[in-house]
C-alpha cells in the first residue's frame, strides 16, 4: 500500500487564490501644507519634502523615504514631513517602523484623523487586527462619521472572519459615499464569505465597470469566476489587473490558476520571478516552493519554505508544506513537530489532521496516527485520501472490518483510481480473512 500525501492543487490547506483588501487612504489625503521657506535648512527641508512627496505619488517609495528622512534630517522640526514618511514605509511593507512615526506625529496632532486612520491601515497590513480594532475604538466618537472609518472597520472585522458585521461597515461606507469601488469590492469580499457569491459577482462586475482602471477589482473578480470554474474568464480579468496596475496579487493569482490546469518549467520561472520581485510576499514563495516540490526538487522546495518560515514563524501553510517535503525526503521525525503545530492551530482542517497521521505513522506511532485519521475522516468525509490512508491504518492495527469499509468508500470515491484493482483486491483477502475467523473449521 501506499500513503496518499495531499495533493498539490489545494496548496496545503486551503486553496491560495488572494482576496485583497482596499486600504483606500493616501498621501493625498494627508495634511498639504509645505513647509514655509526660511533659513538655509528651512529652505533644504522644503526641498527635499517636495521632492520626496512628488516621488511617493508615482510610486518610488524608497526614493520617497529617503528624501523625507533627508528633509528631517535638515530640520527636525517638520512636523507635517512625518505622516508622509510613516505612510512611504508602509505602503513599503515597514509597518512596524511606520506605527513609529504615526504615533511621533499623533503625540503632537492628535485630533488629525486622517492620520490616525493611516494608522489603523498600518496595523491591519501588520496583520494586527486586535491592535487595529482598538486604534478604531478609540477614534469612533471622532471619526463615525467618516466613511473610511467604517471601510477600515469592514476590514477588520473581514479578516477576524466576522463578514456580517464587515458587510454592516461597507454598506455604511457605500451610502455616505455611493458608488466607492473600494467600499463596494470590500462589500463583495463579505458576501462571498456569507455565502453570497451570486450577488458578490455582480457587485464586482459593476465595480470593474464603473472603474475600469482598479486592478484590485479585476483580481477579486477573478478569484470569484475561479471558483466558479470559469477559468477564461478568470483568466482574463487577472490580465486586466496586471495591466491597469501591475498588481502583484493578481500575477500570483494567475500563476496559481495556470500551476492547477499544467505544468512545466515557464511556470516555476514565473512564480521565481513573483519570489524576486517581492521577497516578502509570503504566497509567492509558498507558490514557487509547492512547484518546486511537485518537480521532486525537495532541496530547493525546502530552502524556499524555511526562508518563508524565518520570516514567518507561525505561518501555517508554510509549516505545513515544509512538513510534507521533510516527510518526503524521508525526514519524518523533523516534519513531525512542524505538522503537529499546524493540527493544533488549526483542530477544524481535515488536512491537517490527515497529515499529523501520516507523519505518526512513519514515526511509529500508530495509535495516534489513527486516532488523527479518524478525526479528519469525521472532518472531511468527500475526500478519498484520507479514507485511504484510514483503511492502511486500520489494516495495520489488525481491525480488518473496519479497514474494510474504509477502502470501500475509498473505491466508491475513486472507482477509477490506478491503484483501484490493487485495493479490491486486498478488500477480497480482508473479508477471506474475516470468513476465516468468523468459521475457524472451514
């Protein structure tokens, strides 16, 4: 017999097509006043402030945040350089450094909500949704009126897997300011998760009609057809947000779609190339390191996952696949304690569950590898991996029947599997064996 591991296409335990969030608060939106001409410094400050807020709009960011540190640097005075600055490093990815600049200016202008609210986006791209929640809380009396509060919220609550209350937000956001495509792509974004992906998808059809030019629309789109199976379509709008703004999700959305229809090496070249130009884009290098692991280049698979997993200690995914490619290369007792942590953190996935016991298994420890298949079988009784690697456990524990009727609703599942006549086979001997036992003088 052999041990079913999970197939690639979910990509670990659930399928990575992104769901991106707008966090529709920019520079524009800040405080504009230059800083008045003076002295010598005064006048560089200035300067260098201009320069730096003209790079930031066409995107050079790291430019942008040189020149603003530049303008401080020259008169450490320039209040009004800081939220600039604090917003450049986020939209870099240095949210942690640019909470400390938010709350530099916020000591000093506390009643500027614009700000606070960059700030609040801060955390939310710093994956803190608690910090987030209550930096909202605190500002609610102030800014409940403000339709960018509740679209932050809506966000919020989104990512705290609380879609109903997000959808209450968006839909207030959208009738103090109708027609928001932000507002309304975050609107869709809750009505998939409830359920609602018929209203989801018209919502977001007219949203990429009414701004045609919002690559965020176009990729939330795509993921919806995706799911419904319309992959041309799908396709399609993935391009169209590449190409009204080169959104990085939507490359690795459409890579991801072509890695689950074939194959080959044009694809791992373009998931290495979403890895290299994003280095901290998590999903791209799990992407590039499961079509590393699917060509059998375990060493390299592994080097991506342990580099994704240096940067995110705790990420599931990662752990989880860097578990599957330990257990391939015949590094059980190493892929054991990664997979253990993935099963804890997450009780309620079948996969989870379903490789805790592969790995047990290869380790020794049968009656826990049994008692993790049993749990994942309970989880996800439509998935003919995991009846499999049941009916092998339950084999090996000398409980014949019920191996039996596991390796048969692993054939009702996979009557056409390439292994199908080998396990009917075995299923013949196992109830030989248990007319045997059942008639002892036969």
């Amino acid at each position: 017999m052999h041990f079913l591991l999970r197939p690639l296409a979910p990509l670990a335990a659930s399928a990575i097509l992104l769901w991106g969030a707008c966090l529709p608060v920019r520079a524009e939106t800040l405080p504009g006043s230059d800083p008045r001409p003076g002295i010598k410094t005064e006048w560089e400050a200035r300067q260098f402030f201009r320069e730096g807020r003209a790079l930031h709009r066409s995107g050079h960011l790291e430019r942008a945040v040189d020149l603003y540190r530049r303008g401080l640097q020259a008169d450490a005075g320039r209040l009004e350089i800081l939220p600039y600055l604090a917003l450049a490093l986020d939209a870099s990815g240095r949210s942690r450094e640019a909470l400390e600049y938010y709350d530099a200016y916020l000591a000093l202008e506390p009643e500027d909500l614009r700000v606070c609210l960059n700030r609040v986006a801060a955390w939310i791209h710093l994956g803190a949704e608690l910090e987030a929640l209550q930096a909202l809380r605190e500002i609610e009396l102030a800014a409940s009126g403000v339709p960018e509060f509740h679209n932050l919220r809506g966000v919020v609550f989104l990512r705290l897997e609380q879609p109903a209350r997000a959808a209450d937000d968006f839909q207030v956001a959208l009738a103090m300011r109708p027609g928001w495509t932000a507002a309304s792509v975050n609107l869709a974004s809750a009505w998939r998760d409830m359920g609602r992906p018929e209203e989801a998808l018209a919502l977001l059809n007219q949203a990429v009609q009414a701004s045609p030019e919002d690559p965020q629309a176009w990729n939330n789109l795509g993921v919806l057809l995706a799911q419904g199976g319309d992959v041309p379509a799908a396709r399609q709008a993935f391009s169209q947000a590449t190409e009204t703004g080169g959104l990085a999700l939507a490359h690795l959305n459409s890579t991801l779609l072509a890695s689950r229809l074939d194959g080959g090496a044009a694809l791992l070249v373009q998931a290495a190339e979403l890895v290299d130009r994003d280095p901290d884009m998590q999903e791209a290098r799990l992407l590039y390191a499961a079509l590393l692991y699917r060509a059998g280049r375990l060493p390299e698979a592994r080097q991506e996952l342990e580099a994704l997993l240096e940067r995110a200690p705790e990420h599931r995914l990662g752990q989880e696949f860097l578990g599957l490619v330990l257990m391939r290369a015949g590094e059980e007792g190493q892929a054991l304690p990664l997979l253990e942590a993935v099963a804890v953190a997450r009780p309620e996935s079948a996969w989870a569950q379903h490789n805790l016991a592969l790995a047990l298994r290869l380790t020794g420890d049968l009656s826990g590898a049994l008692e993790a298949a049993q749990a994942a079988s309970g989880l996800d009784p439509a998935r003919p991996e995991i009846w499999y690697n049941l009916g092998v456990l339950l084999d090996l524990s000398t409980r014949p029947r019920e191996a039996v009727a596991a390796f048969e609703k692993w054939l009702e599942l996979s009557p056409d599997h390439a292994e199908a006549a080998l396990v009917r086979e075995h299923v013949e001997d196992l109830r030989e064996h248990l007319r045997g036992a059942l008639d002892p003088g036969s």
